[in-house]
C-alpha cells in the first residue's frame, strides 16, 4: 500500500468532519456502501442468529471456535463476570439526574477503577464478561426498578442479562431473542463511525480500555449517533398518532407534509451506505413474522416502501433507504422492551465489543497517538 495515493485532500474537505477521509485500517469489519456490513468478512446477515459468544470469539481471535474453544472460551468469559460489590454499589448511588448514557459511562469508567489490569488484552475480555452486568445495574437503578439480581453468567451472555433486568413484566423468550439478535447486529461497524473514531483516538494517547470505552459511550450517546434509535422511536410514534390506522396512504401524505415542513426525517440514509441497511433488513423480517399486525409495526413496514419512495424524489438524497434505526426501536418494542431512553445502552452494551478489539488491535500495533492539522483561519 505504501505510495499509493489513498484521497485527495482539498480545502472541501475541510470542517466536514473527516468524511470519507482515510485515517487507518479496520480489520474486524466493513461497511460496504452497496450491500452493509461485513464481520470478519461475512455479512452480517450469515452470523445474524449465531450466539453472542461465538460473534465476539469470531471478532476477537479473526476465525470461528471450534467447538471445544467455544466451550472454554465460554467459560473464560463466566469466569471474568463478576463486578467488584463496590463498584455496583457505586452505580446504584449515582445522582438520579442526566440521562442513562449519562450513568453508562461513568458506570464503565467505576468498573475500571475497581477491575482495569492495564493490559488491553485482558481487559477487553473482563470488559465483554461484565459489561452485561454493568449495563444491567445501570438501567435497573436509572429506571427505579431494584436491586440487580446476583448475575448468572453460565445462563448464556443476553439469556443473563436478561435475567438481571427487572423489567416488569417481562416475557424472557421474548427479550433473550431480541437482545441476542440486537447485540450481535450492533457489536461493530467499521472503524470510522463516531464512537469507534473517538475510542481509538483516545486510547492512542495510551489511556486504558474503561476510560477509552467511556468516551467512545459520550460519544455514542448524542443524538446523531446513537441516540438516534429511541428519536426515531417518537418520530414513528408522533407519525402514527397523527395517521391512527396506518395505511401507505396515510403514511406517505404524513411524511409528505412533514418534508414540506422541513422537518426532519428519521431512520433514513447513512454516511456510507447506498443501500438498505443489511440490519434494518434483518429487523424487518422479524417484525413481518413475529408483529406484522401492530399498529407500530404495520407502520414500520409501510414506511420502508413510502420512505425510499418519497425520499428519492429530492435528487439530494444520496442515500434516500432505511437505516438500522428505522424498525430496531419498533422491534424492541414489540418484543416488550418499551423503554428508548435505555436504547443507547443496548447499542453502547453491544458496541463495545467491537470498539474494544478495535483498540486492542491498534494499541498492538503501537500506532502512534492522533494528532491530525487544523490549519490556522484568522477570525473574522
Ligand atoms: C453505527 O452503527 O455505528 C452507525 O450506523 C453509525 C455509523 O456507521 O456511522
């Protein structure tokens, strides 16, 4: 690769956030502008409905387990579950004010004072054992639902987490299905989205893995990043109100009027990709064969024709297709987890296994810390 010219860099380039800029190299996945995203150079759609355990075996050792590893590495992971009782303690003393992404990141940044070893290896393996139990002690004192259960991490590493949320009412058929199928989706997404950028750059001043996850969960946790889920949430749900029964109909004169109202559209488009999201598809067959009569998923449905349709219309519109964001929030509703100001946890809960190995991997490669040229602009 060396000598290659990778990108032009010209003053357009400039205060647009790096987009599409080359910074480095991503091993552990890629999102392919025409067909989504690949792990390990799969797509995603073929390690959909394989176990937590075996995706992140898949990410962190570059190859799948054979049986016998998977068996050990199952129990390396049951082995490095358990949260220090103090730092648990110190999550459910949090101040109930800011929000729950609030809490997730200080809640991993008080794991690593009781638990970093300072060995990014090492660390990322405790930090994909006990990040269940962290975003589970989060969620459960955030949302005033008790005191954790004692954690069971030989159950399966959602079937636990499952288990550990005192979500009222909860159907755990339903919710071990949903979180394993959402978590594997969202583990990672190539090295540039933001979260992943910001881990990698602040571990490459050498701060360990909890701190870096920390801030790469800041990052995560505005509105056009991660947060996106739960407000593409309340736009479907503000739709729905105005249209009551959906039909394409209705659906497209609401979108239309909110287009001519310059308001914004949700769950449409992405930076990279050209296409239908790979795991918004996933999403919408489960929402077809598990809720296709619910108001909420007959809308998400609707929309997924009316969007693109009404969308390409603005030549603009480079990417006028649905998003992961535009049916997971419908799909976690339905499974009856209604909860989207806990939706950034999940994503941060399952994204961090990837930003992790991301980070470990560069740290290995001992690539020197970030320090990219803002040039110098008098002010005006
Ligand atoms: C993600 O999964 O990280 C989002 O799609 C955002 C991105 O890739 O930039």
């Amino acid at each position: 690769m060396s000598g290659t010219t990778l990108f032009e860099v010209t003053e357009e380039h400039l205060n647009r956030g790096l987009r599409g800029v080359p910074v480095g190299t991503c091993s552990t996945s890629q999102v392919r502008p025409e067909e989504g995203l690949y792990y390990m150079g799969l797509p995603v759609s073929d390690l959909a409905l394989k176990s937590p355990e075996e995706v992140i075996y898949l990410l962190f050792y570059g190859k799948f387990a054979s049986d016998q590893e998977l068996t050990r590495f199952k129990q390396e992971l049951v082995k490095r579950s358990s949260l220090h009782s103090d730092a648990k303690k110190a999550i459910f003393q949090l101040p109930k004010k800011g929000s729950a992404m609030d809490h997730f990141s200080i809640a991993i940044m008080l794991a690593g004072m009781y638990e970093k070893v300072e060995n990014y290896r090492e660390d990322c393996l405790n930090l994909f054992a006990k990040i269940p139990e962290i975003a589970a002690h989060v969620i459960n004192s955030y949302a005033g639902w008790g005191q954790t259960p004692p954690t069971k991490p030989e159950l399966g590493y959602m079937e636990n987490f499952t288990q550990m949320l005192n979500v009222p009412g909860k159907d755990s058929d339903a919710l071990n299905e949903l979180f394993r199928l959402f978590n594997v989706l969202h583990y990672d997404h190539g090295g540039g989205n933001l979260s992943t950028f910001v881990g990698k750059a602040v571990s490459s001043g050498l701060e360990d893995l909890y701190g870096s996850i920390a801030a790469a969960m800041n990052a995560l946790a505005g509105p056009k990043h991660g947060r996106a889920n739960a407000d593409t949430l309340a736009f479907n749900r503000g739709l729905l109100d105005e249209v009551g029964d959906p039909t394409p109909e209705n659906v497209e004169k609401a979108l239309r009027k909110r287009i001519k109202e310059k308001q914004l559209i949700f769950g449409f488009g992405h930076a990279v990709l050209r296409v239908e999201d790979s795991r918004a598809k996933i999403f919408y067959e489960v929402l077809a064969r598990r809720y296709p009569d619910t108001p909420l998923a007959k809308l998400a449905l609707i929309l997924r024709e009316v969007g693109p349709k009404v969308l390409k219309e603005n030549p603009k519109i480079s990417n006028p297709y649905p998003n992961v964001d535009a049916v997971s929030g419908t799909v976690m509703t339905e499974a009856g987890f209604a909860y989207p100001e806990f939706s950034t946890v999940l994503f941060g809960l399952s994204r961090t296994v990837g930003i992790s190995i991301q980070i470990m991997q560069e740290r290995e490669a001992n690539i020197p810390i970030y320090r990219p040229k803002y040039i110098f602009k008098a002010p005006i």
